[in-house]
C-alpha cells in the first residue's frame, strides 16, 4: 500500500494495488474513492472513477463523487420522520425532503483510516454524535475498503448507536467504464436482476406503492443499453429526467451478481454483488457541467452513473418497507463488491 497526502493539505490518500496493476486511491475527506484504474481490453489502464485532483473540491463535493453517504442515503420525504413516539426533523434540501443526510453531510468531513499491514485494505472510522444530521443516538460507523487480486473492490459497512435509530449507508460513486472524463456513458450496457421498483411521486418520493417493471423503460432484465430508454416518455422516466430509481432486488447477495454493465468502447465490464435489499440506479440527470474533474476534464450531465447499494428511500415513513431501523446496540454489517474484467 502506498500512502501519501494531497498536494498542500493534511488530508492523505491511500492507494490499494493487486497483482494484476488495478489500483484504488482513497482519501480521508468523506472516506471517498479517488480512483478505481482497472485494465480494459487492450491491456491499457483506465481510471473508471469521476472525482477531482485537488482535496478542496472533495471538502465541499456537491456532486458525491466517490462519497459514503449517511446516516440516511437518498430521500427522506418531508424531511421528518417519528420513532418511539418522538418526530425528528430533518434539514429541507432537496424540495421538502431531505437527501443523503442534508446540509452538513459525512462526505465532507475527516475520516480516521486505519490501513491494514497486509496492504490491501484501508478502514475509515467516524464518530456521529446523537442529533447528528437530525438523527438519534450517538453512533459509530466505520467503512472497509478491500482490493481483491480478482480485481473486485469489496465496501463494508459497520454502524451502531446507543439509542434506536435509522441507518442507510451507501457509496455514491459515478462510474463510466470507458474512463473518466469521456463525454456520456449511455452508450453503456446494462442489467439489473429486478422485477419491482418503489412508486415515486414528483419529488421522487417513494408513494409507499411496489410496482412492477417487467415490460417498461426501468426494466434491465434482458441486458440493453442505457441510451435506449433513458428519454423515454413513461411517466416514471419524466419524474427522474432519466434512470434516478429504487430497484428492488430479487436475489441480493455475495455469491451472485444483481448488476452488470459494460463499455463498448474499452470492454470493461462490472459486475455488482449486494446484501442489501435494494439499489438506488442514477444516470447522472442533475449533473451540472463540473471544470474540476480529473486531469482537466471537465464532467458533464450523465458522464458517470451510480448503482447505490442501500435499503428503499424514505424507508422510516413506510412501514411495509424492509426496516433499517436498529436498536441500540445492533450493528449494521453489509457488503457490496464491485467486481471487473474484460470482455
């Protein structure tokens, strides 16, 4: 493992490498991903990560680039919620919701790493205080990152709080498996192993409502490219200006893949596996043109896309939703890989 620091700034950068050359560069800020660099078929290697050089734009990273994000991923509607007979209220950020924990979000604060000796794994640990982001109980949540010499990038999370309260960690990663910095990633291909999706209303709040999406724009179960739907005149698709939806998986777990997708371009090939109930699909729709990528790239609207392992959005106001809410003294404990090779 080498480890260094940013260029003018105390925040360290943390870089994991296999036997094969792929390489992942992490960063305390957020305990982000800097850079995952994975071979393509012609045996070059490509950085398939949208994220920045200098450490500033990951201190105030509005887009979530490479981010862990929590205590609550996505949205949370009205941005309230009530648990054991007591109503929090949360930041209004997004609409009336609340979105991936509000103003003062995990992302863009400092992480304790811990690398491990053996060099292909680093642990970020952080202390959320009770009221934090208008959650309950004090908690600590750490984050393990693993490079496996089967190029697969292993994400763990960890959480437990003293008093009753909800979690819902992802990473918010935006992949573009032909490099960063490449104008679109549409012309992808993309599967998605799931039958359902949570119903969402106009401020992409799920309505309570399971659905099915065999036969329309969100269905992925027969391998298609993202560009062929991405526009489509279904109402779900107008809602998210694109692909921003909660699919239900069918199968979630660490033996088979719930997700697959593909760069004509290079060959570059991920694969998803999750324990989680769900994944959170995003074509970057809200992306605004970014000057600060990567070597000089500028980062346009869907450039990268996100598949964001987690439990459904608005999770605490749907009661026939999968629960994440742990009691004092329960850990959340799950993983998500995100696996690579070439066609």
């Amino acid at each position: 493992m080498e480890i260094s620091r940013f260029k003018k700034s105390h925040a360290s950068l943390f870089t994991l490498t296999n036997k094969n050359g792929m390489k992942v560069v992490l960063t305390d800020i957020g305990a982000d991903i800097v850079k995952i660099i994975v071979p393509d078929k012609n045996g070059s290697f490509v950085d398939v990560a949208l994220g920045y050089d200098e450490p500033e734009h990951y201190a105030n990273n509005g887009t979530t680039f490479g981010a862990i994000v929590g205590r609550f991923a996505n949205r949370i509607g009205g941005s309230k919620f009530t648990l054991n007979g007591v109503t929090y209220e949360l930041d209004v950020n997004d609409n009336d919701n609340c979105l991936h924990g509000g103003f003062d979000k995990w992302y863009n604060r400092m992480w304790f790493p811990q690398p491990d000796e053996a060099g292909n794994c680093v642990k970020f640990s952080l202390f959320s205080p009770d009221g934090d982001q208008g959650m309950p109980g004090n908690a600590v949540i750490s984050v393990t990152y693993t490079l496996s010499d089967d190029n697969a990038l292993s994400i763990h999370y960890d959480a437990v709080s003293d008093k009753d309260t909800y979690f819902n960690l992802t990473n918010h990663n935006y992949f573009n498996l032909s490099g960063q910095g490449t104008d679109t990633m549409t012309d992808h291909t993309m599967w998605i192993d799931s039958d359902k999706a949570t119903a969402i209303d106009s401020q992409l709040i799920p309505t309570g409502e399971i659905v099915s999406i065999k036969g329309t724009a969100l269905d992925f179960t027969s391998e298609k490219v993202i560009a062929d739907d991405i526009d489509s005149d279904e109402e779900a698709i107008k809602l998210g200006g694109g692909f921003d939806h909660n699919f239900i998986l069918n199968d979630p777990c660490l033996t088979k893949a719930f997700a697959r997708a593909a760069s004509p371009r290079t060959g570059i090939v991920m694969e998803v596996f999750t324990d989680l109930p769900a994944v959170q699909f995003y074509s970057g729709n809200f992306m605004g043109t970014d000057p600060n990528g990567k070597g000089g790239k500028a980062y346009k609207r869907r450039s990268g896309f996100c598949l964001e392992t987690q439990y459904y959005p608005d999770t605490p106001n749907h009661d026939n939703f999968p629960s994440d809410l742990f009691k004092a003294g329960q850990k959340l404990d799950s993983t998500t890989v995100y696996k690579f090779s070439v066609k």
